[in-house]
C-alpha cells in the first residue's frame, strides 16, 4: 500500500519570557520528525532542549489520519532525547496531504517543586524590584504572576538564584517595545532546570548577554549573564520567574529569598511580595529600590 503523503506544517513551540514567546526557529523546543513504515508513518518527537519536555501532536485544520494513538497525542521527552508520538496509518484507497502541528513545552509535568531559599539573581546592592507579584502591568497570567522585575541598568551581572543546568537560551536580540505581538518574542533568557524540575528564568538580557551555554552546569551565585532591556520591555530590568510544566502550560510558582522580608498579603508567609504602580503608558515605576530587607509588603 503506498503511505499517505504528508506535509509537516510546523515542528516547534516557544518558551516564555516576560510574556509568552511565540513558537520561531530560536526558541524552538521540539522538532517533528516524520519516518516512513509500512503501512504509514512514524511521527517522532525530537527534544531540542537540554531537560526534559513534553509535546502534543495534533492535525492543522481538517480530519487526523488513523493514527495510534489518536491525534491529538501527547508525548514526554527526555532531555535531547526522542520520543515516538504516534502511528500514522495511510487511509485505504485515497492519496492527500495531512498538515501535522507539533507543540512543545519545557519541563516535566512530574516536576515536584521543594520549598527553597533562592539567591537573589543580582548582587543585593543592585536589586530594587519595579515590579512584583501579580504587577498590574505584565504578571497577571499564569506565566508570569509570580515573577519579579529587577530594575537595573543594561550590563548589570546577572547571577544564578540556584544551581542547575542550563536547558533553554535565546540571545542576539538588541531593541526593545511596547507592541506584544512583534516583542514579546524578541527578548534575550536563560533557562535554568533544577534537580527538583522546576526551571529559572532569567528575561530581558542584554545583547551578548548570555554567558552560558546550553547544557552547562552552573552553581548558585555564579555569572551567568548581563541584564538587558531586550523585548517587551518599558525599560532596563532583570524579569525572574521560577515556573513549572503542568499539563502543557509553564505556571509561575511563589518562592522564597531570604534577603527579601516576608510578605503578609495572600501569598504563605515567607515569599517575597512586591508591589509596583503604573503610569498612563503602561510603564511601570519603582516604589522600593534599596534594600529588599525593607521593601514594603503590601499589595495591589
């Protein structure tokens, strides 16, 4: 019997910075890779990323092809790994294109976060946070509503909160906007997996300002990169998120820095709480650079 043909539509999908990152060829995480069978195709998850991810396979407009599993299939993938996601079987007695969509998503829904004491990501004289938990501006979605802004200038070291291994970078972006859709894709990070399977990330880096690379090994507290304003950005700033994988969607979760005071709004006593307020134009301006230790807690 001869297979159905097929066309690959897309194979990627993006990672998240300060916002969502729409799927493009630097922030891909997985690849579609399509083999033929005897009576079909084997349609092949390649992991792109240093850590583990999971995808979902699914048809571009119209009916899926016999496949089993069924389309839509998700699929885990183990750290520069492979996975098959399904078989393809070739409708009897017709010819015709089917158009495959791959989505992928870093880390591991297994992913079982412990309570941590994070380092701050900067040397504590340069940390003054613009914009906190659940900041009206940018950290109002699942991604980002427990992320913190560190306003800092272009070049400031950037340092790691918790060692890890570095899964995931984007670098060689220069310019900065206000226009979400041409933007958000646009900024500079490092994304750093924990023994734990949560992941670190580090946004908005400066051109050239990523000092690690993929697969590296890296210790709290060491450089691993310049702040930047790269992005959606309304000014220069450090954007630092812990998030988790939980069923295809990356989840910003609360986390703990010592060097911060305890918050006593409605996050668990012990996490860093910050506040930011925001102009007409959406930018945001620092209520409490200085010290974090003395930071206000309360919230918007």
């Amino acid at each position: 019997m001869r297979p159905l043909p097929l066309l690959l539509l897309a194979c990627l999908c993006a990672a998240t910075n300060a916002s969502a990152i729409p799927a493009d060829d630097a922030a891909a995480v997985a690849k579609l890779r399509i083999e033929a069978s005897d009576d079909g195709y084997l349609a092949w998850a390649d992991n792109l990323l240093a850590g583990p991810i999971e995808v979902r396979l699914d048809v571009a407009g119209g009916l899926p092809p016999p496949s089993q599993p069924m389309l839509p299939a998700r699929a885990s993938v183990a750290a520069a790994g492979s996975t098959l996601v399904a078989r393809l079987q070739a409708p009897g007695g017709r010819e015709g294109w089917t158009r495959l969509r791959l989505r992928g998503v870093p880390g591991s829904s297994n992913a079982r976060p412990r309570d941590v004491a994070y380092r701050l990501p900067l040397a504590p004289g340069d940390a003054c946070i613009d914009q906190g938990f659940e900041g009206g501006f940018s950290h109002r979605d699942a991604e980002n509503r427990y992320a913190l802004d560190f306003s800092v200038p272009v070049g400031t070291p950037v340092l790691a909160a918790r060692g890890g291994v570095v899964m995931q970078l984007q670098a060689g972006y220069r310019d900065h906007g206000l226009d979400r859709a041409r933007d958000a894709g646009r900024a500079n990070y490092i994304r750093i997996l924990h023994d734990d399977g949560s992941m670190a990330l580090y946004a908005h880096l400066a051109e050239a300002g990523v000092l690690v690379g993929v697969g590296q090994q890296v210790e709290a507290g060491q450089r691993i990169g310049l702040s930047g304003n790269t992005g959606y950005s309304t000014a220069p700033h450090l954007h630092f998120a812990v998030q988790v994988n939980r069923g295809m969607q990356l989840e910003a979760i609360p986390f703990r820095m010592p060097a911060a005071r305890a918050g006593t709004g409605a996050g668990a006593p012990g996490r860093i709480q910050a506040t930011s307020s925001s102009s007409a134009d959406g930018s945001t301006r620092s209520r409490h650079c200085g010290s974090l230790s003395s930071m206000p807690t309360e919230r918007r």
